[in-house]
C-alpha cells in the first residue's frame, strides 16, 4: 500500500495541503484550547447571523426532498436574474443563470470546463491559484502595488497583453471587487477602462463579486454593465447574507458564454447532480429581497464601514501602509516602512511576522504569500469580523440609520478585533 503512496498520487497534487486560512484557523482553535487568549484576526467569514426571513424559508422548505434540476431551481434563477437586474442594471436572464454548491465550486468548474490561459491579478483570493493547480491550467499572474491600490489598471493589462504579441489567444480575467484580500474596489472608469481592454483582446471576464452588497457606501458597480457580452458575473449566499455554511453560490452568464454554461452543467450533473433543495428554497426569499433584507444589509455596512476604518487608522499611525476599505471585512496590510525594525528582530518576510505576531502579541493573521505575493513581502490579510455578529447588529438597529454609529460604538461592542489590531500596533513598534 506504502508504494501506492508514493506513485499514484495526480501529480497536480503533490505539496498541496490544507487550505491557509483553515490551517491557521485550526492552528488558533488548538491554541485556544491550551489556554491562550488567541485574537483571530485571520479567517474571513462574515460574523452577522442569516436574517430572519432567509433562516424562516428555510425552516418552511425543510421537507422539500428531490433532486432539482443541475442548473438550480426554475424560481431561484429567476430570482438570481431579477437580482441582477436591478442591483447590476444590466440584462440578466435565467436561462444565463447556474446555482452550485458555493460560488468556489462553481469556479472550479469554470476552470475545468475552460480551456485557455487565466489570468489573476494579485494579491488574490486564496484559491483560484490551487484550483488551477489541481486541474493543471496555466495561471498568468499580474501583480500589482501598494501604490497603485492593490489595483489592476488598464493600462497595465493592454501592456501585459501587448508583450506577448499575442491578440487571438483564448484568455480568462478573474477580477475581484470588493476585494479580498485587500477590501478595495474599481471605481465606474476603472472598470469601464479594463472592459474596453478586455473587449479588445476578446477575454472573458470572470467577476467575483461575492462581496457587492457589503460595498460600504452601497455603492457596488459590476464591470458586467461596461462589458455586459463577455463577463460571467459570481455572486452567492456566503458573505452578503451571512450563510457561508449553506453552500450556495451563482454564476450569471451571458448569451455569447452559453457554451461554456452548458459545459459546466454537463460536469455538475456528473458531480455534485444540485445543490441541496431546502436551501434552494430559502435563497428565493434572500435573492428577493425585501425591506428586512435592506435594513439588514444597511447596518451589516455601517458598522463594517466604521470598522475597517478605524482598525485603518491604528495601524496607519504605527507606520503600517494600510487603506480604509471600500468593502467587504478585509485590509491588506503592508510592513515594508517597518522593514529594518523587523529585520532587528530577525523577521524579513511575511511568513515570519505571522508566525511571531502570533507566538508573541497572540493574534494571528495571514501572510501575503497565501494570496500569491512573493515569499520575501512584508504583507498579510487582516480580517476584522472577530466580534458577535448577532449583538452588533442588535445594537446598531436601535441607532437610526441615517446617524452615524455614535464613536465608542466599536469600541463597545468590537472590543476583541480592535484589541488585536491595538496588539499588532504595539508589537510592530516595540524595539526588540
Ligand atoms: N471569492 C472570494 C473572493 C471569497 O472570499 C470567497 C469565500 N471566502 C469565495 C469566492 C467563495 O465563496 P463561497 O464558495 O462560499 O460562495
């Protein structure tokens, strides 16, 4: 059996292992249980419970016990279609529409089904690189700065495109916006800028946008309104609506991309058949929407908003190069100004700070290289969702909503990330 092991392993896989998030993830549960107070400042999920409407369908589609069919239920991809719409303002059609077990699923499937270079910019989320891995595709990375924004310009993608004299071959860009890692996002011209590059060089877009609703100022544009004929737009229950656990994501194609729809409903059918019936159900009402939905949507941002841009402003005045988030729950961290102070200590890349962060100030997050930065980069991820989602936003609701949160409401009631991110500050300023 041991020469199984070693020889029949897919070759794609050789070096993989868990995730980095849910390793540290594990790493911090198991300090927890040796008694060390472990601030968690490393794993992305949104903290706000599954609003109320949403959790009730679901309780109601409990007994709903058949298969559906592989491209999801007629009344969601209708709903995903609607949603679209009016949030995106573009043509959206059920027929374009496919729901899968996660948005991450569905973007495995893509890449297995696509067959052409794909293109990332960086940093990225964690695992579009490991999924092109395990299936072997050729991944070109486009790394970009601190000084841009961690922000992929058009400029630098018609140049990227430009050097290799190479205008017919099939390629896929994979933009994120709100960002993770980083909690930025385009604005309208940047888009409209990368969608006429994009239309240029005939590239497919796909648009992970699983964090628009959580744009701070609900100010969320897809580059599917500048490039409506070639962007597959991915969106989901996880983040928005609280319901990472659920497992449902979406993709909405447009007509032109059909074949490549068919094609993934082809490997879903041989794979994973439908998502989960019950679940189903419930995301009609959550794709819906509604004026609980709204509110619930509008507090989740406001205190997201005063949040981010607080954590911001600690590490800021520590000399760590940070922006105020857009969106989402994330901040891209970058030590580079503290670069000799850390090398006093011994710690040069990002790996290092992490680890020492965590053994000596106790809060753990990730480092740049987990979201395709070089090894040597003094970056990580800060995540800022350690805190009772359910209590935060029970408070928030009894402040009106056009107020903004009073200035010792994140103080109350986010005590532990801002705990963390004061611990991180200090560490990175003391001496030795
Ligand atoms: N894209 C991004 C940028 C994410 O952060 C995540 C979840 N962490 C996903 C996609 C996948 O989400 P899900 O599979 O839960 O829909």
């Amino acid at each position: 059996m041991n020469t199984q092991k070693h020889v029949s392993l897919n070759l794609n896989l050789r070096g993989m292992g868990l995730s980095a998030t849910l390793a540290l993830n594990e790493r911090c549960h198991q300090l927890r249980q040796e008694g060390h107070a472990i601030c968690n400042l490393g794993l992305g999920q949104s903290p706000f419970p599954v609003p109320g409407p949403v959790v009730e369908a679901l309780r109601l589609a409990a007994p709903e016990k058949s298969y559906l069919p592989v491209r999801g239920l007629p009344a969601l991809r209708e709903a995903v279609a609607d949603f679209h719409r009016s949030h995106d303002e573009i043509e959206a059609y059920a027929d374009g529409v496919i729901i899968g077990p996660g948005s991450k699923e569905l973007m495995f499937l893509l890449q297995l089904t696509y067959y052409g270079e794909i293109i990332i910019t960086t940093p990225c989320w964690v695992s579009y690189l490991p999924q092109a891995h395990i299936i072997g595709r050729k991944v070109s990375m486009i790394h970009t700065s601190h000084e841009q924004g961690w922000r992929i310009t058009a400029e630098q993608l018609q140049r990227s495109w430009e050097l290799v004299h190479d205008d017919y071959r099939p390629r896929l860009l994979v933009l994120n916006y709100p960002s993770n890692p980083s909690g930025r996002t385009f604005t309208p011209d940047e888009l409209k800028a990368i969608a006429e590059v994009a239309r240029r060089f005939e590239a497919i877009v796909l648009s992970d946008e699983i964090y628009g609703q959580l744009h701070h100022q609900a100010q969320h544009v897809s580059i599917a309104r500048f490039y409506p004929e070639g962007t597959i737009v991915s969106s989901g229950l996880s983040k928005w609506c609280g319901a990472g656990g659920w497992r449902l994501g979406t993709f909405h194609f447009p007509p032109d991309l059909y074949w490549l729809l068919d094609a993934m409903a082809a490997v879903a059918s041989e794979t994973y058949t439908s998502v989960s019936a019950p679940i189903q159900h419930a995301a009609v009402t959550a794709f819906r929407g509604g004026v609980d939905i709204e509110r619930y949507l509008w507090h989740a941002r406001r205190i997201l908003a005063a949040l981010g841009r607080q954590c911001a402003d600690i590490l800021d005045q520590a000399g760590v190069r940070v922006f105020v988030p857009d969106g989402a729950f994330y901040l891209f961290l970058d030590f580079s100004p503290l670069r000799e102070r850390l090398a006093k200590r011994g710690i040069e890349k990002g790996a290092a700070l992490c680890n020492r962060l965590l053994e000596e100030a106790a809060v753990a997050i990730l480092p740049g290289v987990a979201f395709a930065r070089s090894r040597s980069e003094l970056t990580a991820r800060l995540a800022y969702v350690d805190f009772n989602g359910a209590r935060v936003l029970a408070a928030s609701e009894s402040i009106p909503l056009h107020e903004d949160l009073p200035a010792d409401f994140t103080r109350r009631w986010c005590e532990r990330v801002l705990h963390g991110v004061e611990r991180i500050a200090e560490w990175v300023t003391a001496d030795s």
